[in-house]
C-alpha cells in the first residue's frame, strides 16, 4: 500500500509548522524511549531472572538437594599456615639467605631484624633490613634465587645507588618480609 506523494504532502501543509514541530517531537521522543529505556528494561529483566534463578538454588540448598562446599576464610588461613616454615625454622632460612648471597658473591653487612605478629593473620613476621654491596647482575641473580628458594619471603624495598658514575659495584640496602607460622 503506497500513498501517494500528493496526499502527504497536503497533510503536512494541513498541519503547519507547529504540528510538523509537534510530531517530529513525537518522533523524537519515540527514538529516545526505544535508545535509553528498552536497554535499561531488558537489563532489569535479565536481573529478575537471575533473581529468580537464585531463589531457586537457595531453596534448593535448604531442602538439601543441593550441597554447597564452601570453604570459609579460616580454613584456608590454617591450610597456608600449614604450608609455611615454622617460627623455629627462622634462624635455618636467614643462613640459607647468607648461603645465597655467598654464591653471588655479595657482601651482605650486619642487618636488622625484628619478628612480630601480623594483628590480622596472626602470622609470625620476620622483617629484615640488609645493607648489600655487590655489582647489578649479583645482585639481581640474588634476589632472583632468593625469591625462588625462599617462597614465603616478601621483598618489600630495593634502594641501589654507586658513589660515582663509572663504579661497576652498588650499594644498597634490601627490607624484606619473611612469613612463618607460629607453630
């Protein structure tokens, strides 16, 4: 069905600019409804089928024909807790961490240590600040075999710095975590 050029043409002169204004606002408004909200409609839509979908699972769990294994953040706290060297064995990593140094023919100076609890973990932590003097590749091959070996050590700052520009040698000073349990 095709009308005709000429009827639509006097229906638009009957209408006048103010109706032509009005039903392009129409037009206009129509557009904007299907742009903005039909988008939003089949959002809200999609989420009340989740709803829905999530209803049915929980009371599918409350009758008990649905197991949920969830495993709550204390156990895994215990299972790392298992996983890590003990408060004892500190004394035993730090001379693998000198053993280390020797290998790369570092020269590690008298450091700082302090052992303290993390409040949230309750994880024994050993921090250790070392002066280190050594050239770059020795000491980032010990930080790399440091970081391999010793998995539950955390480095937390590297500070490097040469007295002068042509000095192939660094020094440095390294502040590190170590994480233990406390059995």
């Amino acid at each position: 069905m095709r009308v005709p050029s000429l009827i639509l043409h006097e229906a638009v002169s009957r209408l006048g600019r103010a109706g032509l204004a009005g039903v392009l606002v129409a037009l206009l408004s129509v557009l904007l409804a299907l742009a903005g909200v039909l988008p939003q409609w089949q959002a809200v839509r999609a989420l009340q089928a989740s709803e829905a979908d999530a209803q049915v699972q929980v009371q599918r769990v409350q009758r008990g024909e649905l197991k949920v294994a969830a495993k709550p953040e204390h156990q895994a706290l215990d299972s790392l807790r298992q996983q890590l060297p003990g408060q004892p064995q500190a004394s035993e990593l730090i001379e693998r961490l000198y053993h280390l140094a020797n290998a790369e023919r570092i020269s590690l100076a008298r450091g700082e240590y302090a052992l303290g609890i993390d409040p949230k973990t309750q994880l024994a932590r050993y921090q250790i600040i070392l002066p280190v003097r050594g050239s770059y590749p020795q000491i980032r091959g010990f930080l790399q075999a440091l970081l391999g070996q010793l998995p539950t050590l955390v480095l937390e700052d590297l500070e490097l710095q040469r007295k002068r520009i042509g000095d192939s040698e660094l020094n440095g000073r390294l502040r590190m975590t170590l994480y233990l349990s406390r059995s």
